[in-house]
C-alpha cells in the first residue's frame, strides 16, 4: 500500500507554518489573515482524512507511528501515532478549527491577526496531544493549551465577568493537572520512561496504582469536568467568544475523556475497577443534577454549558463500565457531543451576533423572524435530547445497554437525566422560538446568510450519518477498543 | 622558592579575579582623575564607566570559560576551581553583563551620575566569584563580606530616596546580624573541628553522624545550624526573609534585578558546595532545616505576594516563593536534584532579567517615571502590545506553563524531589506554585483584559532594555527545543562534584 511518511507530522506543522506567514501580513489587513489562516486549516482538514482513508481497520497497533521529538538527557524519544480510539479526536479538531475561523469571520472586530493565530495554533497543540504517545508529552501539551485559552477568554469574550471566567478555567486546570505531573513524575522516577506503549506493558503495585489514578483524575475530572469541579465550565463557556465556546465544548472537554481512555484505564486497571463507584457516582450526580441545573439558567450559553456537563457524565459512565460496547458508546458520545454541542453554541453565536444578548427572555418568536435558522436550530436541539436518527440517540442507547449489565440502578438514573435533557432542550426551543415576536426588542432581523448556512451544513450531515449508520465510526474504533478491554481483563 | 614558584599555576587559575580586580582599580583611577578635571568640564562618567565595566565582565567572562585546568584547589587550600565553579562563574558574569545593560536607560533618566555605581557591581560581582569558589570557611566569609558589603551600598545608591536609605540600613542591620551569625557557626565548627577547610570538615564528619551523643558532635550541630541560617538569611528563605521585600522596594530599579538574579546563583552554588560536598553525612539533620524552610518560603511566599500593590514588592515574594523551590531542590540531596537546581537557576535568572528589563525599559513618556504600581501596567496589551506578549510570555513561563523553559525547571527540579520521595513536600510546592499562578496572571489580566481611561504613553523601548528582553524570551522559547547542551553540561558538573 502507498505509503504517507510524515502525515501526522505535517498536521502538527501546517497549521505552524500558517502562523508564521499570519504573522508577515500587516495588520491593516484583516481579510487576507482570516483567509490565509481559513485555507491553512481548511488543508489541514483534507489532510486529515487521508489519515482516516489509509486506516488499518485490523490492528489495535497504533498507526502512521512517527519519531516526533527526542531529550537525550532523559534518554526520552517521544514518537507520535493514532489508533482507533485518537484518530477521530484528530479528526474532529481539523473539523472544528476551520469552523471556528468561519464562525468567527465579522464578529471579532479587535486583534484579529493574534486571534487567528491563537486558533491555528490551539489547532496544531491538540493534534499533538491527541496523537503524542507519551504521558510527559501529554501533559506539555495538555497544559500548554492554557495559554492560547486564556487568552482567548479574556481578551475576546463578551462582558467584564470574562476576567473572572478565564481565571476560573486556569486556576481549576491547573490545581488538577500539577497533581498529574507530580504523578508522570513519580512514574518516571520508578520505570525510567514515560513512553505510552512501554508503560502499558507495565503493572504498578496497587498503592502506586491508586496514587496515579487519583492524581490522574484529578486533572482529567477538571477538564471533562465531574461534578464537583465543574464550575469553571459555565464561566467560561458563557464568557469565550463564540468560537472559543466551540472549541471548549468540541474539544478540550474531549482531553479529559481521552485521557481516562489513553492513560488511566489501561495503565492502572485496578485502580479504576476500583474507582469505578466513585466514576459512576459523580457521573450519576452530573447527569441528574446538571439536567436539573439547566431547567432554571437564563443565559443560553451557560444553558448548553450545563447540557455538556450533563453529556460528559454519560461518557464517564460509559467509559467505566469496561466493556466494549460502553467504551465505544461513550467515545462516539464524545464525537456526537462534540460536533451538536459546537453547533448548538454556533447557533448561540448567529443569534448573538444580530441581538447581542444571550437571556432568553429576550428572546421569542425566531421561527417568523429567521425561518432558516429556527430548522437548524431545532434539528440540533432534537439531537442535543437524544431524537432516534440523531447521533446522540446511538451512543446513549449504547451507554445505557452497557451500564444495565453492570450497574441498574446508575442505569435508571442516567435515563432519567436523558428525560430531563429533553425537558430542558424543547422548552429552551419553545422559548426561543415560537411565541410572538417581540417587536419592542426585535426591530431589524436576518435569516442565516451563506456563511453560516455553509458552517451549519456539514454539522447536520455529520449529525445524521452518524445517527443512522455510525457503524462508519464504529468500526473503526472496534480493534482498538477490544485490546483495551482484554488488557483491562 | 620564590613567592610566585609557589603559586605558579594558583594565578592562571584565577585570572578572572584577577582581571577583575586590576579593572577595578584602573577605573576607579579613570573615574576619579577623569571626573574631577576641570579642563574637560567635569564629565559625567557614569554611563561610560559602565559600558567599560560591561567589557571587563565580557573579558572575565572569555577567561572563565578558557580555564583550561579542568580541577584545582589552591592558594593554600582557601579557593577551589573546578567544572562547577567555571559554570556558576560564567552565568553570574553573563547575568551582570546583562544587569549592566538594563541599567543604562535608567542611569541616563535617573541622573545617577556618580561613576561608582558599577564599581561596585564589578566589586560584589568579584565578591560572588570568590564565594563561588571558596573552599574554606574564611573564604566563605570574606567573599560573602565582600558582595554583601558593596550591596550595601548599592541599596542605598537612591541618595536622596526615604525609601532607598531604609533599604540600604535595613539591608545592612540585618546583612551584618547574618554575617554575625555565619562567623559564630564558622567559630563553632572550628572550635570543635580544628579545621576551616571544606575537604578537611568533609572527611571528619564521615561517620561522626554515629557518635551522636559526644559533646562535639552537638557542638558541630550547632555549628552547621548557624552557617545555614545565616546562609537562609542572605538567600531571604521565609522565615528569614523580612528584610527582603522592603530592600527590594527601596533599591533603585536595577538594583532590585541584580539583587534578585546574580546573589541567588552565588549563594545557591555556595550551597550546593557546602551541603552536597561538605555537611553531605549529615544530611538528616539540614534536610529537615531545609524542607522547613523550603515549604515556608513556597507557602508565605506565594500568599503575600497575592496582597501586594506594588511590582518589586510582587518580585521580591516572587523572589521568595523562588527560592522555596530552590531549597526544596537542595533538600533532596542527590545528583538529580544538582541538575534540577542548577537548570532552575539559570531559567529563573533568565526570567527574572527579563521581567526587570520591562520593567526598566517602559519608561512614562512624559515624566520619564517607572512603573510603580500594579495598576500601572493597565493597558499596555493595548499601547505596546508586543512587549505585552513578550511579558505575557515570561510570565507564563513563571508560572510554569509547558513549552515555556519555567516548566522545565521546575519539572526537572521536582523530578529530583520525586526521587528522594519528598511527596508532601512536592505536593505542597506544587499546590502554592498555582497560587503563586494567581498573581501572575493577574499581571496579564492587568496588561490585557481590564481597561481604564487613562492612557499611559510610553517611550519606546532603549536598545539594551529590548535586546535584553528579547534574548531573555528566545532562551525560554528555545529551551523546549534545544536543551541537552544545559542539561548535560549540568549533569556532568554534578557527576565531578560528587565523585
């Protein structure tokens, strides 16, 4: 078979090198910044899919495995590959990044040259972490995310509460994650390496075990967010900029399910067989009372924030159950919650841009007012509750199959959240959209001009492959999540 | 046997000293006969003198890497010059080079006008050089006299500063307490050794730890206990730290980056000489000292720094917290953690001059004035806002955030704190180093995200000022890449010095 050397690599570097001539254009400039920077991860996307044609859908081994980066002073070669369980995360942040580029074409008025490159370049750092098989190197990247983030919050979000939100999202991201480097630490103290494929051939004592995966968790439960570490999430989502909001909820929420996946299950399987009450618990608590939550927020961003939260409780639980099935649900959750969820904040975002609100009192009567927008946001809010056809009703109906063989009565809880996502979604539609329209607040209007359309089309096909035929996407991860329930075993 | 026979090689070994001290000499000559003559209309010399000290610094500096005698001891057991001494050496001379340069713009502005000012930096710097390479407890205390007595005076250069005159007198009362204390330990140690020299004390304390209960051995104890204070003293470790934020507060501006930077190199190598070589089997006994001192100084450190208004007050805790990592790096004793010190202290220099270059070089249009205050930072992503990037970045890299070099030191300095199994230690450093995120942050919240009405207009910055804090962000950007020469150059110094 023909063989693409350096795809991965090329990933990594495009969206570099497309910071770097951002950067030669003068600022008195924007329209070429945002198109230069549009086509650089626009290619990086057409790219990516060769990653996914030239798949092996045979082997668990990781794939296109590259030497990435080398210290020889401690005699670490980090090497970059994808298996069945990155290669979609890899796909989904070229998928995202060219979105929010588009989305974000006429509403950000200020520093557009360093906004721009704040986004190609969180693009080009979360292929690394995706794809970097190596836990040190994770966490660099993982970390180095921050940066970009934060400044992204606080110099492009909407109102003065941005300061407080983008410190919340660092100062929680980073409590946890400094706990997970002093576990890398440790590991690296005890084994002499921090390479993933190594590492999972080895077995820690319990103890140790427990130690990492707590420390692990404690980083990973921040960023998908648990519970009771959720807080920065609303903030911050509510805060960031449209495309910030997508690329939050798309996904850096997505590292910490990646992480769980990569890292803790398969490197300390007894610690979390035996966490796996504490996972479902907090998880259980997420889903009904993020749900709950959701009925009474105002705000329709901190709206949709709280549904994610509720969401990623599904994908824990799946995760934990430690099967096939689970697994597999709960990392198609991810990419169904990743791809509805960005959609729903982008539909957020077209309303935001002509009204400037986000209450949604303000708000009635949409579909008289933009009869185009009123359909697409309504599909997504169908699959935001789950509706048959969509990609959400798969994974939560593969979630709760797994969960009812191990655990009922978690079952019968995340199935009641699902009730109240469905509560919360249509009368978050019901208000938005029908009633009459509020001529004392809406006095211009504007249906979805071809921009958005264009940004909003590939979403929906997306959503509804995958509600109809996902085994596109199952069978990919098939090989891969298999080996990681045997080394489970 | 002549005199010179004797210390045939002792003199090639130490030319930079020796350079150093012939330059002071000949300067201060210049300046005095320059400066007062009348026929040249009594030039100001200040800044001439300083680009002159800038290339005696620059010449010892080329001396200092051309030693060719790998490991030496000399003058009668007093000096020793070794790999490790020509390493430290070398960064405290680069690091002085660069405070020179920062300090030029100021020195114009400012009108310190006296030449002396960088006499005596070359003088603490010579100071420093000494006490890097001292191999015997009275060549400790003469060259901690020597830098600490020219800082003295440097503290208090802002004549006609209230502040600076507190800095410089409290420095001084509390500098010369410390040196009291450090001759007490020093007399102690020789009272029940008989011995000053480093290798001599080594030897004798080999097996000592066993005989715990004979008077000497208690005697020595105490002995250790004061030199360490003293040294936790000039290094400002918490609870010995009072004098610090307000000599950092009161000292003129290029001062405080001196202060902050090149003494804690000196003292840091001293450190590594002195625990790792000398005091090493009684390391159950500094570890608890150190650990102590060490988790105070992260704690205390990373919590008043969150109350401060003013930026060198910020700095000088900044400076503390710092340290606290440092000596949680001596607390675990082994090769790694030389390693682990060593990178943090260069990263940590390379930081710290970086910061200070910034904030020497925003110079008020206007009133030709500093910043002050946090709140005056207020707006500068928008008026200068590649110097607010580049700040943003080294701030970061304080923080600790990974591609940025701050990460590296403090991860290989908490991978050393791993391996001697301090957990609790580690977790605490690690949990105050996210507190002490909380403060720099804020000053990038300052720059970027709040806006108030007021616009400060700012010169552009001097040449030396951006070169400084342009070389200053490369080193941090680079180190995630190109690393190994650092780190192997480190291990091998720690390999030699613990053979």
């Amino acid at each position: 078979m023909f063989e693409y050397p350096s795809i991965l690599l090329s990933l990594i570097t495009l969206p570099l090198l497309g910071i770097f001539v951002v950067l030669l254009i003068p600022q008195n400039n924007p329209n070429l910044v945002k198109t230069v920077s549009l086509w650089t991860s626009l290619i990086t996307f057409f790219i990516s899919l060769v990653l996914w044609l030239q798949f092996d859908l045979s082997t668990p081994k990781y794939q296109f495995v590259e030497h990435f980066f080398s210290v020889p002073y401690v005699n670490m070669n980090v090497f970059i590959g994808v298996d069945g369980i990155s290669l979609f995360f890899v796909l989904l942040t070229t998928f995202l990044i060219p979105l929010c580029l588009l989305a974000s074409w006429d509403s950000i008025k200020i520093n557009i040259k360093e906004y721009n490159i704040a986004f190609l370049f969180m693009g080009s750092l979360l292929i690394c972490v995706f794809t970097v098989l190596d836990v040190l190197f994770f966490y660099i990247f993982f970390e180095a995310i921050l940066i970009p983030m934060f400044l992204v919050v606080g110099i492009w979000g909407s109102r003065e509460r941005k300061i407080r939100a983008s410190y919340q999202f660092f100062i929680y991201t980073l409590v946890g994650s400094v706990l997970m480097l002093l576990a890398i630490l440790t590991m690296y103290a005890q084994t002499g390496t921090t390479d993933v494929q190594v590492l999972s051939t080895i077995t820690f004592s319990t103890d140790l075990q427990m130690f990492f995966w707590l420390a692990f968790f404690a980083s990973l439960a921040v960023k998908v967010p648990m519970v009771p570490v959720h807080l920065w999430l609303p903030e911050a989502h509510s805060e960031a900029p449209t495309a910030g909001s997508v690329i939050l909820a798309g996904i850096l929420l997505k590292m910490g399910g990646y992480g769980f996946l990569r890292f803790s299950i398969p490197m300390f399987p007894d610690a979390s067989i035996y966490f796996t009450p504490l996972v479902y618990t907090l998880s259980a608590i997420a889903v009904m009372y993020a749900s709950l939550t959701t009925l009474r927020q105002v705000d329709i961003k901190r709206l949709i924030a709280y549904s994610s939260v509720a969401h990623m409780g599904f994908v824990t639980i799946g995760m934990f159950t430690m099967n096939i099935q689970g697994i597999e649900g709960s990392l198609l959750l991810m990419l169904s919650h990743g791809i509805v969820s960005s959609a729903l904040f982008l539909c957020v975002g077209v309303i935001y841009d002509r009204h400037k609100t986000r209450i949604i009192n303000y708000y009635s009567g949409l579909t008289v007012t933009m009869p185009l927008y009123s359909i697409i946001f309504l599909f997504f809010i169908l699959a935001n509750m789950g509706l048959p056809g969509t990609s959400s009703f798969v994974c939560e109906f593969m979630i709760l199959a797994a969960t009812f063989k191990s655990n009922i009565f978690i079952t019968v809880l995340a199935a009641t959240g699902g009730v109240f996502g469905a509560a919360y979604s249509l009368w978050l539609y019901n208000r938005a959209a029908f009633g009459n329209i509020r001529l004392s607040y809406i006095d211009n209007f504007q249906d979805l001009d071809r921009r958005e359309f264009f940004v909003f089309l590939p979403c929906v096909i997306l959503t509804l492959i995958m509600g109809i035929y996902p085994e596109v996407f199952l069978n990919v991860m098939h090989s891969s999540v298999q080996h990681l329930v045997e080394q489970i075993q | 046997m002549n005199f010179f026979n004797f210390f045939e090689n002792d003199f090639i070994v130490v030319l930079p000293e020796l350079f150093i001290t012939t330059a002071i000499i000949f300067l201060l000559s210049y300046g005095v006969i320059y400066s007062t003559s009348s026929s040249y209309n009594y030039p100001i010399l200040s800044v001439n003198v300083s680009w002159l000290s800038f290339f005696v610094l620059f010449i010892a500096f080329l001396l200092c890497i051309g030693n060719f005698l790998s490991s030496m001891v000399i003058f009668n057991n007093l000096l020793i010059v070794d790999p490790f001494t020509t390493f430290t050496k070398a960064i405290i001379l680069l690091s002085s080079m660069l405070c020179i340069l920062i300090s030029l713009n100021y020195m114009e502005y400012n009108k310190i006008n006296t030449f002396e000012y960088t006499l005596l930096i070359l003088l603490s710097v010579l100071g420093m050089l000494l006490l890097v390479s001292s191999y015997d407890l009275l060549s400790l205390y003469l060259g901690v006299e020597l830098m600490s007595l020219s800082f003295y005076i440097l503290a208090a250069y802002k004549r006609n500063s209230e502040f600076s005159g507190e800095a410089g007198l409290k420095y001084f009362i509390l500098g010369a307490f410390s040196s009291g204390l450090l001759l007490f330990g020093s007399s102690m140690l020789y009272g029940f050794t008989g011995m000053t020299n480093f290798e001599d004390i080594a030897k004798l304390l080999v097996g000592l730890g066993a005989m715990s209960d004979t008077v000497s051995y208690s005697g020595i104890v105490i002995g250790i206990l004061f030199v360490s204070i003293a040294l936790l003293f000039k290094v400002a470790a918490a609870p010995f730290h009072m004098w610090s934020p307000d000599v950092y507060e009161g000292a003129p501006t290029p001062i405080t980056a001196f202060f902050s930077s090149v003494p804690k190199i000196a003292l840091l190598a001293l450190y590594i000489r002195l625990y790792f070589y000398t005091f090493f089997d009684f390391i159950t006994l500094w570890q608890e000292l150190f650990l102590t001192c060490a988790i105070l100084s992260m704690v205390w450190g990373s919590i008043a720094a969150l109350a401060q208004k003013r930026v060198k007050r910020l700095m000088a805790y900044s400076g503390i917290v710092n340290i606290g990592y440092m000596l949680l790096g001596v607390a675990s004793g082994t090769i790694t953690s030389i390693v682990g010190l060593l990178v943090y202290l260069v990263i940590y220099v390379i930081m710290t001059l970086g910061f200070f270059s910034f904030m020497l070089g925003m110079q008020n249009y206007k009133t030709t004035s500093l910043n002050v205050y946090l709140t005056d930072l207020t707006n500068i992503g928008k008026t200068n806002s590649t110097v607010a990037l580049a700040v943003s970045l080294i701030l970061f890299s304080m923080i600790g955030l990974p591609p940025l070099a701050g990460f590296f030191g403090k991860m290989y300095l908490f991978l050393a704190v791993m391996n001697s199994e301090l957990y609790a230690a580690a977790i605490l450093g690690v949990l105050s180093s996210v507190v002490a995120a909380f403060y720099y942050i804020r000053i990038i919240k300052l720059m970027y995200f709040e806006s108030s009405k007021t616009f400060t207009l700012y010169k552009p910055m001097d040449a030396a000022n951006s070169y400084v804090l342009g070389i200053s962000l490369f080193l941090l950007i680079i180190f995630f890449v190109s690393s190994d020469a650092l780190l192997f150059s480190c291990h091998r110094i720690g390999l030699l010095l613990s053979l």
